[in-house]
C-alpha cells in the first residue's frame, strides 16, 4: 500500500506542526488540524561489514563502474532483470530496495554517495569503532557520539529511562558512557510479572546480563521502565496502518522501535544495527546474498515508515555502513574492503527524492590509492547535521572533537 492510499488513515495519528511547510504533500495534508507537541526521534542503524555502495546507488551512467564491475554492475534502467531502478541522470538505485521507492517519490528518503570516515581505515574493528567513538584515527576515546550527544543536547525536565535506546543485544560503542542508556535485545524480553500477569521475571536476568555498561540507569529508572512496558502491553502492540514487517532480526527491531515512538515513552535517541555486509565472495547483482540484505533493509525500513504514519515527520532514520567496498570486483565474483560508503536518510525534515553529497566518478584520477571511492563526505558532519536540525545539539563540538563548528553542512535537511 503506497504513502497516498493512507492519507485517511494518516489522519487519525498525531503529527508535529513544526515545519509543515517542508512536509512532502502527503505528510503535510495528514497533518492538517492535528495537535503540536511530539517529540523528536533520532534513529541511527548500523549496517555492520560495510555495505558495498556502489551496489546499493549504483552509478550506472559511469562507463567506468561498468569496467570496474564487469560481472557485478547493475545495469541500466530497464534494460533487464539485472537493472537497477532510476533515480537521477547517475545513480540509479539496487532493484532489492525497490520498496523505498515510494518514499524517495514523496521527498523523505534521500541517499548520499562516498560517505565514510576522514581517512582510509580498512579493518572492519577499527573502523567501526572510529566511526562509534567519533573520533577517527583516536584509540583512548571511551564514550561514543550519541552517548556524548545525549549529555549535550537541552536538558529535557522530563526525561525518562527511554530517552536512549539499543535495539539490540547488547549497547553499542556509540552509546557507551556517562550517559543513561538502556541496550534491550527485544521488548518481549524486557518486561517484568507484576500482580495478576502472567510472565516471566525478567529484571535480574536483564542485569546478570548486562556487561560492558550495556545497562547505565539506575535500578529504580529500569523499575519503571521496565512497569511502563508491562503496563502498556507494549510488545503486543500490533503494528499501524497495515504495515507488515519481516520477520528478520531488523524487522523485529524496527517493529519495537515503532512501538515506543508510539508510545511516547521519552525516546529521543534510538540505535540498532544489521550485519552481513561483508561480501567478499559471490556477492550477486540483483540477487544473491547483497540483495537478500537489502531487500531485508528495504522492507523493514518501509514498514517502520508506514507503521508510524504522521508520526514519520517527527523521526529521522540514518543508515550507513562503516566503509564502502573497492570499486573494481575481485576475482570471486565479490568486493574487498574499501573507504566511501553510502547512508540513507529517511524522515522528518530530509530534503529528499534526490542524492545529496559531493561526487567525482571512478575514473582512475578519481579512485583513493588506485581502488576505492573516497570519503568525499565525513560521516562525521551527516550525523551531526542530523544532531543538529533534528535533535536541537547546540554545536557539533561536544559530540565530534575536532569537527567544528564550520565544517559544511550538507543542505539535506531541513531547519
């Protein structure tokens, strides 16, 4: 079911009025005498194993990513099974993600090409540790970014145990710090038995599960988070607006996300992650083992966005990897490691239906060391544009030492 066939449905949900102006049509006409006041979501997702851009916004109109790729290019636009889906006078866009499509025609999803960290670092742990830390090239860091951004951004006097959220196993580097944040594997898992329900006691197994600082709340704040979802029911919730999501690792994750967004339970910032990017062997071009994941991010990310309706301009979802892959393909029908990725923005305030972000090609003159993209975009400035206009930081400075308060903004959002 397309964005517009919802528009009724769209209606009864409640939406920030805050830059109605800048709402794709959609959005703007559901929004229409609905009440003001929801909070902002800043969701981040990992694509762990860095994800091959060039596959995912491929540059099909680049005679040179056809040379380089001779067994793994997409091609064309309506020249076969194996063509990519188009997007501009360049790229065009991996058939696998082809449900994302109705949101990069109603302007909230837009793609940025050759993004990455500030120097080539092609070891997939150092990577996404500099990438997490926010501080590339800097060991010794022990807090990462969001942590940083949590304890920069306003003070909010009503503030919860859900204001930082992992849907995952355990917490990410990127939330690891002084900062409360609570690392939940699912919401089914993370709920107590209170006096006539059934259901396990899940409160000292959550702890005696919690290492690394996977848990930094206080006992009485996870109590009543831990109440709160009881309470609510809310890993029963069904989902909204006849979403259907996957029944993988992110789909299910993306599903509980959903459901606290809903809930308004304080989440402001939110983290998850998806692996298997690492496709050095047998990659595929329309099918295969890439495809298989991206169709997984593709349909899990489209019913997240149809789950939350109205409430979607009110949420921003960042995607992106912690490298790119080489340009050229290697000898088992795969890609090797690389610098310059791709990330996906999907949301509240994205200025998209087009790609954003500085691009040269991949003519020989173009490539880093003979054999990547390179980072043309730090991945640094996207996420702290979307800190920023999205999440109220003051300055990048707090979260991303070394940044500044003048590096470019990128235009993509809004605000």
């Amino acid at each position: 079911m397309s964005p517009l066939s919802r528009r009724a449905l769209l209606k009864s949900a409640s939406l920030s009025l805050l830059g109605l102006a800048t709402l794709p049509p959609f959005l703007a006409r559901a929004a229409e005498g609905l009440p003001p006041g929801r909070r902002k979501v800043l969701l981040t997702l990992f694509l762990r194993g860095g994800a091959d851009g060039l596959s995912l916004l491929p540059p099909v109109r680049d005679p040179d990513y056809h040379r380089l790729r001779p067994r793994l290019a997409l091609g064309l636009p309506g020249t076969g099974d194996d063509a990519a889906l188009p997007l501009d006078d360049t790229f065009g866009l991996h058939p696998a993600l082809a449900p994302l499509l109705p949101w990069w025609r109603e302007g909230v999803l837009a793609a940025v090409p050759a993004v990455g960290l500030p120097l080539p670092v092609r070891s997939h742990f150092d990577a996404q540790d500099f990438v997490e830390s926010g501080t590339p090239g800097l060991k010794s860091t022990r807090d990462g970014y969001l942590n940083r951004a949590l304890r920069a951004l306003p003070a909010d006097p009503t503030a919860s145990a859900f204001r930082a959220v992992a849907l995952q196993p355990t917490l990410p580097r990127a939330l690891a710090g002084e900062g409360p944040a609570l690392a939940l594997e699912s919401l089914e898992a993370f709920r107590i038995r209170t006096p006539g329900r059934e259901g396990p006691v899940r409160f000292e197994a959550l702890y005696a599960s919690a290492v690394d600082e996977a848990l930094r709340t206080t006992g009485l704040e996870t109590s009543h988070a831990l109440e709160l979802v009881a309470d609510r029911r809310l890993a029963e919730q069904a989902p909204l607006h006849g979403a259907r999501y996957p029944r993988s690792p992110l789909g299910r994750r993306l599903k509980d996300l959903a459901r606290l967004i809903h809930a308004e339970v304080g989440l402001q910032l939110a983290a998850t992650e998806a692996g298997g990017w690492d496709t050095h062997i047998q990659q595929g071009r329309a099918k295969g083992p890439l495809a298989q994941r991206a169709e997984d991010l593709a349909l899990s990310l489209a019913a997240f966005a149809t789950d939350l309706g109205p409430r979607l301009a009110d949420v921003l979802v960042v995607v992106f990897t912690e490298f790119g892959r080489t340009a050229r393909e290697n000898g088992n029908l795969g890609t090797d490691h690389g610098t310059g990725g791709v990330a996906l923005l999907l949301g509240g305030g994205v200025r998209g239906g087009r790609v954003w972000g500085p691009w040269k090609g991949l003519s020989e003159a173009h490539l880093l060391d003979g054999r990547d993209v390179p980072s043309l975009t730090d991945i640094r400035a996207l996420l702290a544009e979307a800190l920023i206009l999205h999440g109220g930081l003051p300055s990048p400075e707090a979260v991303f030492p070394g940044l500044g308060a003048s590096s470019p903004r990128l235009g993509l959002l809004g605000g």
